[in-house]
C-alpha cells in the first residue's frame, strides 16, 4: 500500500484500503512530494464518503479532463481527447486541424445530473450530423468510463443512467501473407525509394528510426499486441534465455507472459546486441524515453503497399490501420484451428465476447463435410450412368 511505479510508466501510483476495499490509480506526476499530496489528497476524499457520506460535486467536462489526464501517455490519448472536446460542441476537421461547432452537451452540466435523455439526444443528434454507430459509441463509451471512475474516486455521479446499446456491423479488415510481406517490403530498412537515402548517406539517427518501424510491426504481427503495449516495452519485460516477453495490458488492467515466434525473437537479441548501455525501452525516442505514438511512417508504408487503395479498401472491407496488425494475428491464430477462448487470452480480451468478430474465420468442419458428402454423391451419379 502507498505509492508505486510501474514498468510502462514514470508516473506514481496509489494504493490504499478503506473498509477493506481497495483503489488503485495514477497521481498523474513523476514528483514523487506532488504524488504524495494527492494521494492524502484522494485517501481524505474516500474517507468522507465512506465515513461521513460526503461527495463532492464536479461538472461532466472536469470530469472528463481528470479522466483523461492519467492517460497522456497512451496511444489512444489522442483519440480519446479528440472525443472529449466534440462532447462539448467542437469537432476539428482531420485534414485542416481547423475546429468548428457541433451539437455539445452543456459544459455546466454536473457530473450527478447527467440523465438518459442527455445520452439519447447526444445519440440522435450524431446520428443527425451523420456519424456512423461505431462513431458514436466511442462517445458514450467515454461518458461511462468516466462515470464509473469518478464513482470510484469518490465523486458525487449519478447512477442510474441508462445507455443505449448501439450495434455496429463492419466487415474485419486484416491482413493475409501477401498483405504481409507487401507491407514489410516497403519498411525493409534497406530498401532504396523516392524520398529516401540510401543506407550509406542516411545519418545514425535516419537508419535507427527505419530499423525500429520494421522490427515494430515484426512484434505486432508475431505477438497481436496494442500499439501502445508493444512501442512501451522495457528491456526488463523480454527474456530473450527463456524466448518470452511480460505485457502489461494498461487499457484492460493485466499481464500477460507471451513466446516470441522465431523471427521476433531473432530482432530482439539483434537489438539487444545494438542497444546503448543505458538504454530502457526495446524501442525509444530520440532523447531515450519510450516511444510513445509515432506510427505516421508506418502508416504511409501502408498506404505505398496498395493496402489502401480505393478498390482494396472497397472489395476488403476498410483501410488498414495500425489496429489492423492484431487483428492479422488474431486471424492467423483462428483460421488455423486456435480456439476462440485461447485467442482471447492470448490478446488480453478482459470480455471474451470481443473475440467473438473472429469466429466466422474458424475452419468450417460443416462444410468440408458438405463438399466431401457432395463429392461423393456427384462421384456414385457418375458411376450409376
């Protein structure tokens, strides 16, 4: 109990118990004298809650910036802030970064006083300004989230929100062996294109950043970890004696100990060989911190590999995205005979039924039968003539 460090984060952490209940959260600061205060700061408001039936009041957007502070260090980040500032009347074109009104909910509004009817208007009007379901779900996914953790810090919520149950069907976008190796032919770190140098002219930090894009999606490929998961990777998480790697799942709050395939084994005792002597992450930033969300130069790689192409995106079912790497490995694992609950464990699912969009890929026993009972039949028809 007290405050702790984690692997994936230079921030401190809490944890106490009251009335044998236990909270576990980030103190959002690496000053460990700041990290102390709030976590006085964080045991007082427990407390009052739990002895004196005291909560206190905080408006939705606060509610929303202190459930997202903790979090800046993650991929998603981005994202998710992005979510929050459309919540509240101002969505930001992609490709201009320019911002302009949309409906919004009051920024007033207390976190307690939050209704049904504000989730069912916000839905209906997004679906109004034309935004997909899966859009709109993120959405109110953040509104739960962030009532359920103010919940736990001891904040005044409301509890009987009702939130609608928005369906989503998409086609699963992922990527077969010719995808692949496409993909890896145009990150190989000694290819020659337009645009960049040849091995001998690029400068030591130019060939780190081109090794690292490749042996990075070497590990989301071979092991279907998130992005964040996989870019934020501390030396002391890899064995390369026993061949496996520690993944702290942060976005579902577990571990996992995962077998190197043969090939990422082979890129992580090459970059252990070539690291600095200080070094901390497998994959690091110019100034030695971890990587964090750098994945443009994969992106485009992905997009001069025709994995974007209008017609591919159209006859395959969406563009690949850097999401779209784990669900290879989960398809790779499903239409080989792996079952649905060992994939799930395998990708950290804290809810099994997520796992559940790769079961149409699982062998189809049914219909070899079929076709072998047809056979069969079509051959005796041949025969009987």
């Amino acid at each position: 109990m007290g405050l702790h460090k984690r692997d994936n984060s230079s921030n401190w952490y809490y944890a106490f118990q009251v009335k044998n209940k236990k909270y576990v959260g980030s103190t959002g600061t690496a000053n460990k004298t700041k990290a102390l205060q709030v976590e006085r700061e964080m045991r007082n408001k427990i407390h009052s809650e739990t002895f004196l039936g005291e909560a206190e009041e905080v408006s939705l957007r606060d509610a929303v910036l202190r459930y997202l502070e903790p979090r800046k260090q993650f991929s998603y980040y981005r994202g998710m802030e992005s979510i929050s500032r459309k919540m509240f009347g101002s969505k930001r074109d992609s490709k201009s970064k320019k911002d302009y009104p949309c409906y919004g909910l009051p920024t007033n509004l207390l976190l307690h006083e939050i209704q049904t009817k504000h989730v069912e208007r916000l839905v209906a009007k997004r679906r109004a300004e034309g935004d997909k379901p899966a859009t709109i779900k993120h959405e109110i996914g953040l509104i739960r989230s962030t009532l359920r953790e103010m919940q736990k810090l001891g904040y005044k919520t409301a509890r009987d929100v009702v939130f609608p149950q928005l369906k989503t069907s998409y086609r699963l976008r992922y990527l077969d062996s010719n995808d692949e190796a496409a993909l890896l032919r145009e990150l190989d770190p000694k290819i020659i294109r337009s645009g960049l140098k040849s091995v001998e002219e690029r400068t030591p930090e130019m060939q780190r950043n081109v090794q690292d894009n490749y042996d990075l999606v070497i590990m989301l490929l071979d092991t279907g970890c998130r992005y964040s998961e996989a870019a934020n990777i501390p030396w002391s998480c890899i064995d390369l004696e026993a061949g496996t790697l520690s993944i702290y799942r942060s976005k579902v709050n577990n571990e996992d100990v995962l077998y190197m395939t043969n090939r990422l084994r082979e890129v992580m005792t090459r970059r252990f060989a070539e690291r600095l002597p200080d070094a901390r992450y497998v994959f690091e930033n110019k100034v030695g911190k971890a990587r964090g969300y750098a994945a443009q130069a994969i992106k485009k790689a992905m997009d001069r590999a025709g994995l974007n192409d209008e017609n591919v995106v159209r006859d395959k079912g969406g563009k690949v995205t850097m999401h779209t790497l784990r669900h290879s490995y989960a398809s790779k694992l499903v239409k080989n005979g792996i079952s649905l609950f060992e994939v799930s464990v395998l990708l950290g699912h804290s809810d099994s039924k997520m796992t559940q969009r790769y079961a149409h890929l699982a062998p189809n026993d049914a219909s070899r039968k079929a076709v072998s009972l047809i056979d069969s039949l079509q051959a005796d028809s041949l025969v009987n003539r």
